[in-house]
C-alpha cells in the first residue's frame, strides 16, 4: 500500500462528467486529481451503445456563427474555452460511438486535466469527518478533501422479476442479427436500448415481443429524449401493420427457462383485467436500463439511494444528502430532474457540471457568483433576458432547471446572474447567499402545462399568437420569467410568458419585448425606474 498524498478535490471517473468537472476545476486553479479505471477517457463509449451508433444530435450545419447558439444542437461537445467541439470529428447527424471516444481523449489531453489512468477506486472511507481515502486496486490510497463522483450508472439495473437472472442481458447479448435467425425473441423494456435492440432483429426474428409496464412514451411527444426517440422505433411500424411483432403492455410475473434452454414468460397484460397469458420464446433479453453502483463506499460515507436505489439522494447542490463534502456529476445526478429535463444526458448535465464548480468556488472558495450589474430600469432589465433567451444554449438545453436570475437588492441596485438552478437559488437566496434582497426574478425556458398530453401533430389544438399573445397556452419551448419575494417559500408571486415562436426567435417589439417590458415594468417599482428607493411593486390582488 502506497500513500499518494492528498488533494483538494478527486474526482472519479473519467467520462464526459469527470473531464467536465476537471477543466472547471483546471480552470479555476483547484487542486485536484482525476482518477479512471481505463486506460483512456469515456470506457463505456468503447461497449456502449451496443450498436455503436449514438443517439445525440451532432448538427454541424446550422446556418449560425454564434458558437454559443450552435451548441443547442451539438448534444456530444463539452464546454470549454477554445478546446475540441465535437462537431469536428464526426459530419453524421447520429455518429459513431468510436469518434466520440477519441473526441474525449483529445479534450483530456488538449486541455491538460490531471488524470491518472487504470485506477479503480474500490473503496472510499471516511472517518469523524475528516478527508476521504480512496483506495485503488493495487493498495494505493489518494485522501481527499472533497470527492466529485462522475461513474455513471455503471451497472445493470434487474428489475424484480422471478426468475430475471436466467435471461440474457442487453449489455452482453449477442448483436449479431443472424444469431436470433427464425427465433422467437422477447426483449423486456421500454427505452431506447430495448428498441435499438429490436430494431437490430427486424431482419433475422421470426417474432419479436417489447414488454413493459405502462404506455410507451415518445420523446416527440414528452419532449424528454431518454424516452423513446424516432431513430429507434421503426419498430412500431412492423407492430402496427401487423408484421409479426408487438409491443406488451403489462408486467412481466416470471420467466421460467425450460430444459431446452428456450423460455415461458408469464405476462400480465394491462389492458384486459387480471388476463395472465404464458408465451413461449427461444430468448429472452433484459434491456432495462443502468443504475449507479455504491459498493466502494464504507458504511460510514455511504450515500443514500433513491428511484429503485438506482442513483444516489442528492441535494439542490449535487451533494450527497447524508454524506458532506461527496457530490456527483453526470448521468447519475439525473434524480433532480427525472424524466423531465436533461441532466442524465451530455448536452444537459455539461451546464450542471459548471454551476456545481460555481457551487464550489462560492462554498469553498469564496467567490461569487459571475454576474453583471444592470439599470435599475424595466427596459435595462427586459433587454438582458431578450438577449439572453435569444442565445442561450444552457437554459435551452436544461430547460426548466437551470434559470437566469434578476436579483433586486433592497439598496435597489439590480444583478443579473446566468444558469443558476432554480431549486438551489429559492434555498440561496432563503440563506442569504445572494444578498439582501427586496426580490428576485427567474427566467427559463420551459415547455407549456401538460404539452406531453398533446399530440404535437394534431392540428386542431394549434395556436396562433393572435389567440394567445399571452403565451401562457403555449405548449412548445418558450421563455417564462417569474417574481419571487425572499420568504423561503419559493412560490411565485407573478409570472409572465412570452410567446412561443417557430423559429425561437422571442425579439418581436409588440409580441415579445413589449408585453415582457410590461410585465417588468410593473413588478419593479411603480413606472419604469427603481432609483427612488428599489421599493417593490405590490403584487396585483
């Protein structure tokens, strides 16, 4: 055993997350090591997807020259100040897994991170709150005050389902096509890999069965890409025009392998009551997702777990809740925002990954958080957020989550602060942590009430602005600004939306800037101008 000294922060796992927290720490000059059980960055691209093509949009030609504007559609670059985008490596809309692999070990190495390669932590320990010591598989032991744990969800999820462990699974099945010849297949799950899965099999299966609880969800239509997005469901035309495949809904009760090595699965079907059906196959494979594997830590720094124990509990600041000083970046922080927003994927959780290093600097380090200072006036105040909305890719891509903050100060004087997470600045600014306050706004884009209800393609529920110059009826992508006072409640005391607009372009000076001018100007102060005094407006009866 080796002691390796210690650092101000490990980080560990060095995928996409545990780059993108390295260069933030790099870049604000933090001690800080980068520990990865490979031998180069992003193992899990190198078997994952198991069909080697990603799913996240690499848009190259967009018609823009602003780089900030052409990261909305590049859903694979980390961010950076000048380093590698993605875009260069691949021209495919849907790339190849392998070029995003060497895309992350030229980030890694374009950028300088401090990485050190074959090193699996396999246990982490703490004692009376001091530092953590992480020991390796070869005895050595790295102590760290603060530890960012960026492993993704690297085990497999096996739903409870008796007899589960005699099926095969996603993450080690076979992919070629000609092995399921003439076979009966049924594939247990609803996501994209049960259907990438499928899809593989159109070819070759005589049958082909995707089972799972609950309706089957398009991405189109809740507008949450983990659910099951276009490029996958060719698969749902071989259901629907009746080619010998289907898609079950209900749960599966048991799979029972027969001498033969072929199996009977007992399936309850949701749409005819307490119906159990048994249904031969020759295979059966679990596609059922991924969850965050805890067994390195010692029961004193044990995280808690949460949704099936399948990522870790985690607080508004991306810290562990019962363990101080752990927090976590990347896929497995998606339990703030589960199948609403995008922190589980890169293009979401690459905007996490920066405000949680802010987190830090302000916590640990004593800075604030960037902001500038504005006018104490409606139009000031209203022109920033246009500007904002109209080219932001953070608030674009982690909608609803990440807001832009107009902070009022009971001296009157306004800040404007960029991508701070809506839960963590209610708490805050309850703390104190922004100031004193008369009140504060946020601005998001969000999708309207209920917008997955609505079949997006359905003419007959389309508005025009002339119907609703409000905006509050729109359901597609649009900016929502919102008055809070610092009463810890988190609660709005007004709201305002702005129209949605096909082209996301909200600059219109009668549709967009004028109403949302409107709005400021009388929730600001009585008129146009906060200088006598900063006193806020009061809220309308």
């Amino acid at each position: 055993m080796s002691d390796l000294g210690q650092v101000d922060y490990l980080v560990i796992g060095g995928g996409p997350a545990g780059l993108q927290a390295g260069y933030f720490l790099e870049k604000n000059g933090r001690d800080y090591l980068i520990v990865e059980q490979s031998n180069a960055p992003g193992a899990f691209f190198t078997r994952f997807p198991r069909h080697r093509t990603l799913i996240s949009s690499n848009k190259v030609h967009t018609g823009w020259s602003d780089p900030e504007m052409r990261l909305r559609v590049d859903w694979n670059s980390l961010l950076s100040d000048g380093g590698p985008l993605f875009t260069t490596y691949s021209p495919r809309y849907f790339p190849p897994a392998g070029d995003f692999v060497r895309y992350l070990a030229d980030f890694a190495r374009t950028q300088g991170l401090h990485i050190r390669f074959n090193t699996r932590v396999v246990r982490i320990a703490r004692s009376q709150g001091g530092p953590f010591a992480a020991t390796d598989q070869h005895g050595n032991v790295v102590r760290a005050r603060r530890v960012i744990v960026a492993t993704g969800v690297s085990q497999p999820y096996i739903p409870p389902i008796e007899g589960a462990e005699e099926a095969e699974r996603y993450d080690t099945v076979t992919v070629d096509p000609a092995d399921f010849t003439d076979q009966r297949v049924l594939i247990i799950g609803r996501g994209n890999s049960a259907f990438e899965t499928a899809d593989n099999l159109i070819e070759t299966a005589a049958v082909i069965h995707v089972a799972g609880p609950g309706s089957l969800k398009l991405a189109w239509r809740t507008h949450f890409v983990g659910h099951l997005r276009a490029v996958n469901n060719n698969f749902l035309d071989t259901y629907q025009l009746k080619s010998q495949n289907a898609v079950l809904d209900g749960d599966i009760l048991r799979i029972a392998r027969k001498p033969d090595g072929t199996y009977v699965v007992s399936v309850k079907f949701s749409r005819v009551a307490e119906v159990v059906k048994d249904i031969p196959y020759d295979r059966v494979v679990l596609a059922t997702g991924f969850r965050f594997d805890a067994s390195m830590f010692d029961d004193d720094c044990r995280p808690d777990l949460v949704i099936k124990d399948r990522f870790p509990r985690l607080t508004n600041e991306w810290e562990s809740v019962n363990v101080p000083d752990l927090y976590f970046a990347g896929t497995i922080t998606q339990s703030l925002d589960f199948k609403k927003s995008t922190s589980g994927f890169i293009h979401g959780f690459r905007y996490g990954v920066k405000a949680l290093s802010r987190i830090l600097e302000r916590r640990y380090h004593d800075r604030e958080w960037p902001h500038t200072a504005l006018p104490a006036a409606a139009g000031a105040v209203s022109e920033a957020v246009v500007a904002r909305v109209n080219r932001t890719s953070a608030l674009w891509q982690l909608f609803g989550f990440l807001g832009d903050a107009v902070l009022v100060g009971t001296d009157g004087e306004v800040r404007y602060c960029d991508e701070v997470p809506v839960a963590h600045l209610h708490e805050a600014v309850t703390r104190g942590e922004f100031g004193s306050l008369a009140s504060y706004f946020t601005v998001t884009l969000e999708y309207g009430a209920d917008h997955d209800q609505v079949d997006p393609f359905d003419v007959t529920v389309s508005r025009t602005p002339q119907q609703d110059t409000s905006g509050l009826d729109a359901r597609y992508l649009h900016p929502v600004v919102r008055q809070f006072l610092p009463d810890g409640t988190g609660k709005p005391v007004a709201e305002h939306h702005i129209t949605e607009n096909l082209e996301n372009e909200w600059d219109d000076p009668d549709v967009h800037v004028g109403p949302l001018r409107s709005f400021l100007g009388s929730r600001l102060s009585v008129g146009d101008d906060l200088s006598a005094g900063g006193k806020l407006a009061a809220p309308p009866a």
